[in-house]
C-alpha cells in the first residue's frame, strides 16, 4: 500500500502566535517551530496502517526551508520518504492555494490513501482534506477516531455531534484523524539516524505545473483588513475557600445576574 | 435583494431547528434576504420557525443519496443553488461539517472562505477571533460568492417576521459524493440537558473530579442553572464523561454567557475552546493552575466542598 501523511510545520503550541504588521501573516520565524500536534497522530496512524498491512508512508509538506526539520521529525519517527514544497512565492498562501498546491503534488503519485491530522494549531480552520479530497475527486474519510482496511476498501468512524458515523470507500481516499486514534511514537535514537538518510524530495510551485501568480498572499480569495491583539482581561478575583467558598461564587453569580 | 443561503442544522431526533441556524439568520439579514437550506425530512413542520427568524424560502434536499453520503451532497446541492441563484454569501456554521463543506464549495465555486467567524457586518467584513482568542482579525472575501462558517453563541437571535415558502431541489448526487458511504449513525445517548455549543451555562469537570461517580457533584451543579456539562481531556480520556462532551481544541468549541470549570488545569487545548466564554468561574485546589488567568471568579478550594455548596446556595436562591 503507498500511503501519504500530509505534514505541517507550526509554532510551538506554547508559543505566543503574532500577526507581522507587515502583510498580517502568522509570524513563522520567530517561535520555534513544531510538528503540528494533530499530524503526530496522522503520522502514527501510516505508520501503524503500514506495519499492519505493508507498504510505504512518504511524508508531504509545504512550508518554508525549516520545514524540513518537521519532515525529517516524521522521518525519524518511521516513514520511508519525504516531499517538501518550498517555494518564496508560496508565502501567505490561503487554504484554497495550500489544497492546490497538495493536491497537485498528491495527484498521480499512486497514492491508497493521504491522511491528515484533523486540523492545524495555529489555523484551525480544518478544511485542507476536504478541499484536496474535492480536488482529488476522491473519497473523503474524516475526523476518524478509528480506522481499519479490509482489501481495497477503507472503514472509519467519524466523530458527530451526537457520536459517530461508520463510513467506507473504496480507496483511494483521503482520511483526517482526531487525536483520540492512537498514542504517536516518540523518534528512537536509531529512527533519528536513519531519517538522515532518507530520501526527501524539494519541489517547487513550477515543478508542480502550476502558476506562481494562483499562489501566495496576492491570489488568496479572502485578505485581511485589519487585526488588533485582544486587550488583556482584567484580572478576576481569586479567594481561597474558607468554608464558604461556594456561597461565595453563588453571590458572585446572583450579582452577575446568573441566579 | 440578493438571496443569502444559510445551511441549516436540526436535531437528527426531534427535527427542531438548532437555536445556531437562528443566529445565522439573524447574521443573513444584514447581506440580503436570507433563505434557508434544509437536509433531510421534517423541513415542512420547520416553516414557521423559519419565517419567524425572517427566512422568506427554505430550498429542501430530501432524498436517500442525501443521507447515504457524508458531507458532499451538501456541497452539490449547494453549489447548484449558488450558480442558479448567484446569492450575496453563503453562510453555514462552525461544525466539523459545515467546515468540511464550506471548504469544498469554496474550491468548487472558485470563492473565498473564512471560518469560525464570530460576527459579519453589513460589508461582509467578518470578525474573528484567533490564537485562543488573543487576537481580533477583520478579513473579507475578495474572490467569487463569500462563505463563512459562524460559530455559535456569536449573535442573539432575532425574530424578523416574514411567510417562508418551501421550494424542493434536485437530491441528485455527483459521483464523488458516492465514493463513500454511510453504513451506521452511533448516537450516543444525551439526555435532557442543553446542547454543549448552544448553553448559556456549561459547567465543565477535569482530572481533580477524579472519577465518573464523580461528575455527580458537576452534573448536579449544572443542573441548578439549567446548564450543560463539559469536560477536560482528562476526564474524558479516562472514561470518566463521554468524549461527545469534551472541550478543547480536540472537542466542541464553546461560548457560553458563563464557564464554571471544575479540577481543570487550564492547558492551553482546553483553553482553545472556551476562551471566548464570556464570564469563567474556576475551582480548583491549586492556587497556581493556569485556570485562574482566565477567571473573572475563582475560589482555590477542593471542588468537593465547594461546589456542592455552591448547588445548595442556587436552589436556595431559587426558591
Ligand atoms: C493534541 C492534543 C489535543 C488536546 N486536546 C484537548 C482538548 O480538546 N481538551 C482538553 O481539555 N484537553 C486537550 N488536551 C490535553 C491537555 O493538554 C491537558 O492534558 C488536559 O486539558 C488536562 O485536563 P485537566 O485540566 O482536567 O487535568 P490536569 O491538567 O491534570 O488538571 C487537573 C486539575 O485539577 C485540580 N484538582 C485536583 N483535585 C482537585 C479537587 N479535589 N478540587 C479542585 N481541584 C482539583 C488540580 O489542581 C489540577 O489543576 C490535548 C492535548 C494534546 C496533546
């Protein structure tokens, strides 16, 4: 089975996340950079499909030329090969040029399936998958907190509001997971040595087909107009309970109207 | 007036129309004559509802293909409706599904999309607020038909009286819509209390509950104020609360009028979902616990004192 994690680098969870004043792009240099969270779990998930039924996990990722540390991070966590999309002109690209950009390097490669993690910490708009799976005309597999293969076919069970939907295809398919799915693996000495060695191919927009005008901050479909950090919220009042710790929070909410 | 399509969501069970569709017809008046798009049956005992909170047409897709598929035969039904009816936005809310169709229809109609706004003026200028809520961001669709995803709890709704009609549309489903298919719902059971993501109260327990017996202290809690319960990462890894119920970056985004969190840490995923509530309320032994950045009232106590006299003090205070 050929099976691609789709990876992205982002600011430490921690890190205070900025806009530059420049053109309101997340500031990338500043904070250390991460392997999304979520995508530690996508990448488990290959890893785990792979040893269970054989294959190989290439790893896929756009993002500036320290995105190769989260390549190679995955790397040294077990997958075979990496493909990193960088390119200047792809700074500031929206969603919908991130899904073409994927897509693009997705798209003919042979690909069972192309997993994900369900969403990105410092975007959170979790629709990357949907968009490449539109893009692909392939199946759309997400929000899995389980997913199993029987031959061809590919079951998951997607988290609802109200608990889940069992849902199967034919692969391929593109497949997002929640972080529920499985416990990721933490890179072995041994994984970091060798993940120097693996191949990771560096591709540019042109090396895809496509234009450099459909990408980066100029082509996005949204911009935006202004942005203003969130004045700090006064600080609350903290009282430690001496024995009448709930009556107070109960005046407390009979002021505020609540009772 | 242009037409403005809202998706609207309703109870699977009951059929009743979410209180968050009325806020997205509320938001829909301010860009053009809002019409509602309904999946599914039960849209006919919908129509006053509808007309009420001032949708003056519900397009209705009911059909097998509709429920067999998840996610795109909303983006085909959609997409039809934008290029028959060229509406001003289409706006659908901030559930993992409408998510997912807001992206696709955005790639599919050649349109901007932004997510997880928490207000739309009059312009199209959408608010939203990023990086746990630290930061304020306008932004604007500048390319084809403008869709948003809205959370919940953004807007009051309001009524705006007017007669809506039903107008049944083609449930004729692409191809890709079928490569994948629903083969069972799993509905976990939910009780009577209000949904997590549309309370006005949510009263939320973590690790320092210390068990599922007990979140009989927090449910009761939230009982008192007619409230839902949340709970940690913590508390649901464990087993201790369904994971349905989970709130964070990994679980439901919140925005209550007021958060009571019990024996929760304040790690920053759980942050990520609550940090837009209006008012937090936190309990927790541990005077040091991030929690109380946030608090606007908190008590540094153990929640097994506190909080079930804080329940006995509300249903005093209420009778
Ligand atoms: C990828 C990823 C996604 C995540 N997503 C989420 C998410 O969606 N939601 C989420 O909540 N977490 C999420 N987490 C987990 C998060 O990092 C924290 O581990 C989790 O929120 C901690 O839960 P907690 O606050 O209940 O537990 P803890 O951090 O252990 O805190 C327990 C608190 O209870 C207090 N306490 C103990 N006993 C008592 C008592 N008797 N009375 C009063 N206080 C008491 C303690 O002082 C402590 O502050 C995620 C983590 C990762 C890596």
């Amino acid at each position: 089975m050929k099976i691609a994690v789709c990876v992205k680098q982002v600011p430490d969870t921690w890190a205070e996340k900025t806009l530059r004043e420049q053109d309101s792009t997340l500031d990338r240099e500043s904070p250390d950079g991460v392997l999304n969270e979520l995508d530690e779990y996508a990448v488990e998930e290959a890893l785990q499909i792979a040893e269970a039924h054989g294959g190989e996990v290439t790893v896929v990722s756009m993002g500036p030329a320290r995105a190769a540390e989260t390549v190679r991070k995955a790397l040294s966590m077990g997958a075979d090969a990496g493909i990193h999309i960088q390119d200047d002109v792809l700074h500031g690209s929206d969603a919908i040029a991130t899904s073409a950009v994927l897509a693009a390097a997705l798209a003919d490669k042979g690909f069972d399936l192309i997993i994900f993690g369900s969403e990105s910490t410092d975007a959170r708009m979790s629709v990357i998958p949907a968009m490449v799976a539109e893009r692909l005309g392939v199946a759309q597999l997400t929000f899995a907190q389980r997913v199993s293969i029987a031959g061809t076919d590919v079951t998951i069970e997607r988290v609802t509001d109200y608990g889940f939907d069992t849902i199967t295809a034919a692969m391929p398919a593109v497949v997002s997971v929640v972080e529920k799915i499985n416990e990721p693996r933490y890179p072995s000495f041994k994984g970091i040595m060798a993940a120097k060695k693996k191949p990771v191919e560096t591709l540019a927009v042109a090396d895809l087909g496509l234009d450099a005008a459909s990408v980066g901050q100029a082509a996005a479909w949204s911009a935006v107009e202004d942005f203003a950090a969130r004045p700090p919220k006064p600080a609350g009042t903290i009282v430690s309970d001496d024995g009448d710790g709930g009556a107070r929070i109960a005046s407390y909410l009979t002021e505020q109207k609540f009772i | 007036m242009a037409k403005v399509l809202v998706l609207v969501e309703h109870d699977a069970a009951s059929g009743s129309v979410k209180k968050a569709s009325l806020e997205l017809l509320t938001l829909a008046r301010r860009l053009g004559d809002p019409a509602a798009v309904w999946f599914g049956a039960g849209s006919t005992a919908a129509l006053t509802v509808l007309g009420e909170y001032g949708a003056s047409t519900v397009y209705v897709a009911d059909g097998d293909d509709v429920k067999a598929h998840p996610v795109v035969p909303m983006v085909d039904v959609l997409s039809a409706l934008v290029a028959e009816l060229s509406p001003a936005a289409v706006i659908v809310p901030s559930s993992a599904d409408g998510k997912e169709v807001a992206g696709r229809l955005a790639v599919r109609t050649g349109s901007g999309v932004i997510t997880d706004a928490v207000d739309i003026d009059a312009s199209g200028v959408a608010t939203q607020s990023v990086f746990g809520g630290s930061t304020v961001v306008h932004s604007k669709v500048t390319s084809g038909t403008p869709i948003y995803t809205v959370r919940s709890n953004s807007v009051a709704p309001e009524p705006a009286p007017t007669t809506c009609t039903a107008q049944t549309v083609s449930t004729e489903v692409s191809a890709v819509a079928k490569t994948a298919t629903v083969v069972e719902r799993t509905v976990a059971s939910k009780g009577g209390r209000p949904e997590l993501t549309e309370a006005a109260v949510v009263v939320s327990g973590g690790r320092g509950v210390g068990g599922s017996e007990g979140f009989s202290v927090i449910e009761k809690l939230a009982d008192s104020l007619g409230a839902a319960v949340g709970a940690s990462r913590a508390a649901t890894d464990a087993g201790w609360y369904p994971h349905q119920y989970q709130v964070g970056q990994t679980g439901k985004t919140v925005s209550p009028q007021l958060y009571i969190a019990n024996g929760i840490s304040g790690a920053i995923q759980h942050r990520a979902g609550m940090q837009t509530s209006k008012m937090v309320v936190a309990v927790n032994k541990d005077a040091e616990a991030p929690i109380f950045e946030l608090a606007d009232f908190g008590v540094v106590g153990d929640l097994f004192e506190v909080v079930p006299q804080l329940t006995d003090e509300i249903e005093k205070r209420a009778n």
